[in-house]
C-alpha cells in the first residue's frame, strides 16, 4: 500500500508543484515512509527533498525550502504505506465475524494497527504489539491510543479473545504508563463474562493506572441475527448495575444505550467530561441536545412543511425531544420514525449500520415531504450505503427526497434550512 496521493489541497505547495491525484511520493530526504507517523515526522523542517513517482511512471526530485511546521497540502489514500497489522484474535463478541457476505469490502477488514489508532482513534488490544512496536512508540512518545481492555483478568481475557498474548494487557497498560503514554480504554460489556465483579476488577485496575488512563467508555454488546456463538444482550438490570459499578470510578463513562436500556434519562454534559470516545455511543445523545437548545428557532415558515426522522432507535431518545420543539413552529409537521433493523435483528439500533432496504421499509408509506437522515448511514464521502446501495436508490423506491445531515451531533444545518423557507 504505497504513499498514493488521493488529494492535494488548494494554495499548497504540493498544489504549486503540480503534484497530482494518483501520484506516489517515493522518499522525503531519501527516507521511506512507512505511514503517516513518518510523513509527518520528515516533514518538519525547513528545507526537504522529495521524491515522487508520477501517474505515467515519470521519476521527479523537489528541493523544497518551506516554513518548519508548514504542510505540504497532501492528502494520502491511506495513513499507512505498508501493510496494516492485522487483528489475530477471535473475539467471541467480534462484530466483523458475525456479518454476512454481500457488504462493502471494507466493513470485513480486521485490523489492529497502533498507527491506525494513534492517527485515526482506531481500537486496539495490544495482542500484537511488538518490541520493535514499543520501541518506535517511545522513541516518538506517540500517543493517546485507544484500548479495547474488555477486561484486566488475563485468563478471561485469553478466553474472551481467543488468543494466547491477550492475557499481558495489565503488562502492557503499565509499560504505556512507565513511559508517559497515555490512552482512552474501551470495555464492551459480556454479561456472563465481564460483567459484575469481572468490570469492578478491571475498573479497579485501570484506576491503578492514574492519569495515563484519560477515559473508559463501557459500550453493550451488540448481537446480530447472524451470531453463532451464545451471548446475553445487556438487560435492564444489567445496565442499572453496570451503571452503578462505573459510577465509582472517575473518567468511566458508560455508552448512552446503558442509560436507555436502564429506562433512565441521558446524564448532563458534566458526566461525559471531554466526550472522549463519542464514536463509541458515549455522550452523542447529551450533546445533541444541548447543541439544540442553543438554536434559534423560527415562529414560522413561510409555506406548510411536512418533515420526518429517519432515526436510529438509538437517537429516538433525543430526536422525539427535538420533534416536540420543532412541532411549535408554523406551518412545520414533524414526526419521528425509527428504522427497525429486519437486516442485523432488533438488537442492533445505530444508524451506522442501517441498510438501504431497511430505510426504504420504514419511509416509503409515511405522509413527509422530505426525510432527515444522518451522514453516518452512508459510507463516507458517498451516497453509498453499507449494502452498496446508493441515495439515488432510496429516493427511486420510496418516492421520497431526503436532507442527509452532515454533523451528526448538531441541528444546526436543519434549523438554517428552516430558516430559509
């Protein structure tokens, strides 16, 4: 996987010396990259020669005099030019592993990369963490990462993982915290197995790290109808306990789904702290809500609207508080109608893993001039969805227009498309 330019950004240098799409940057200074760590590395200073492979197969040199932290305006098809450490484990919960044929390419990839998650916070357990690995990690004081811990207890943790290596992550934790690393640990909750006594020892452990540990987000499970292997889904009263158990601990925060399945309201913004690992379902609720209260809404429209969420059951939560607000506005109808996932099963309720014939199910009888959808659902930069079905798709068969919502965590696009009615 080579250095592929797959953008250059406009006033860069890059762009004034017409280096272009699909270009490969071979060397800076005669040094070969290995990922992005080392592009940006070599790339701090003020006089630098770099060396690129044209589209055609043309060899060019540049001597490059630049101000030492100016970028060069180029953007890579991926943060790693070699190739991307694989995941070698079996997680008995693994989401990859319980996926049909038929999906995008990349929702199959297992990777378990440092890079990817220094550069990118990609999740990792450690399992395949070299010396040379450790070596360049502090050599560089790379950092925070984010740790897919699950659970300190090496025999459980062997067993949770399927891997023989997966027991040293207490071994691992406290090298990182020897050597000034810090990282944002993930738990994703097993009742049965990680769960109950197995979470307290782990939080109890993960506390012993001190400020090396600068979050823990404790996520549910997620089964999916095509699951071999028997696990138990999170239940109310394993939420309320596990809701409990973190509550002892600081920096722990538990994923908003804890708090739905519990049957209790979403905590204020203060129990998130610096919404570490939003990406994780923890915080994504509570912020949404306290963007839209700070929105001005409009008293009216100027023509009768009909307007629907296409939500996640996950985001019903706080969609159907925001409906009632936007319901007080002239001539505005709004309803909230949650996708039902008949692809994955009932358990699985984010957005992200919508499909398009879920969508099309769910919209394609409903009373709505336009459909709010967020960007999440489709692959990114795309209209592709992760069946491969595009937008243009889902408008041909349901009969409906769609407003796809760029940040996820905001109403304000939607209240200024109001406003311009």
């Amino acid at each position: 996987m080579p250095a592929i330019v797959s953008e250059v950004l406009n006033g860069s240098i890059a762009q004034d010396l017409e280096i272009q799409i699909n270009d490969e940057i071979l060397s800076i200074d005669n040094t070969k990259m290995s990922d992005m760590i080392d592009y940006n590395y070599l790339c701090k200073s003020e006089f630098l020669t770099l060396e690129i492979k044209k589209f055609d197969g043309e060899i060019e040199v540049f001597e490059i005099e630049k101000d030492y932290d100016e970028d060069l305006g180029i953007v890579f098809e991926s943060a790693v030019f070699d190739r991307v450490k694989p995941c070698l484990n079996h997680c008995i919960f693994c989401f990859v592993d319980q996926q049909p044929k038929g999906l995008r390419e990349t929702l199959y990839i297992k990777d378990d990369d440092y890079r990817l998650s220094y550069l990118q916070g990609t999740y990792i357990t450690l399992t395949n963490l070299s010396k040379k690995d450790k070596e360049r990690i502090k050599q560089l004081h790379l950092g925070p990462f984010y740790v897919s811990v699950h659970t300190t207890n090496p025999e459980l943790r062997i067993k949770m993982l399927q891997n023989p290596n997966a027991g040293k992550i207490l071994e691992n934790l406290k090298w990182f915290r020897k050597n000034g690393i810090p990282f944002h640990a993930q738990i994703v909750l097993c009742p049965g197995y990680n769960d109950g006594v197995e979470l307290e020892r782990t939080l109890s452990d993960l506390s012993g790290l001190k400020n090396t540990v600068l979050s823990v987000a404790i996520v549910p499970v997620g089964i999916t109808q095509f699951r071999e292997r028997g696990l138990r889904r999170v239940d109310k009263k394993c939420a309320l306990e596990t809701i409990k158990i973190a509550s002892k601990y600081k920096r722990v925060c538990c994923s908003d789904e804890f708090f739905l399945l519990a049957e209790m309201d979403v905590p204020p913004a203060k129990y998130y702290g610096n919404f570490n690992q939003l990406e994780d379902g923890v915080g994504a609720l509570r912020l949404l809500l306290d963007d839209f209260k700070l929105q001005k809404l409009p008293q009216k429209i100027h023509k009768p609207l009909k307007i629907s969420f296409a939500a996640s059951y996950a985001a019903k939560y706080a969609i159907d508080k925001i409906a009632v607000e936007l319901n007080k506005i002239n001539n505005l109808t709004v309803t909230v109608n949650p996708v039902r996932s008949d692809y994955w099963g009932d358990d699985i309720t984010v957005a992200g893993l919508i499909t398009s014939n879920d969508l099309i199910r769910t919209v394609k009888n409903i009373d709505t001039d336009l459909v709010i959808i967020p960007s999440v659902m489709l692959k990114p930069y795309s209209e592709i969805f992760l069946d491969g079905n595009n937008l243009d798709y889902v408008k041909l068969q349901s009969k409906k227009e769609f407003f796809v919502v760029k940040d996820i965590y905001s109403m304000h696009e939607i209240v200024e498309y109001l406003k311009s009615l």
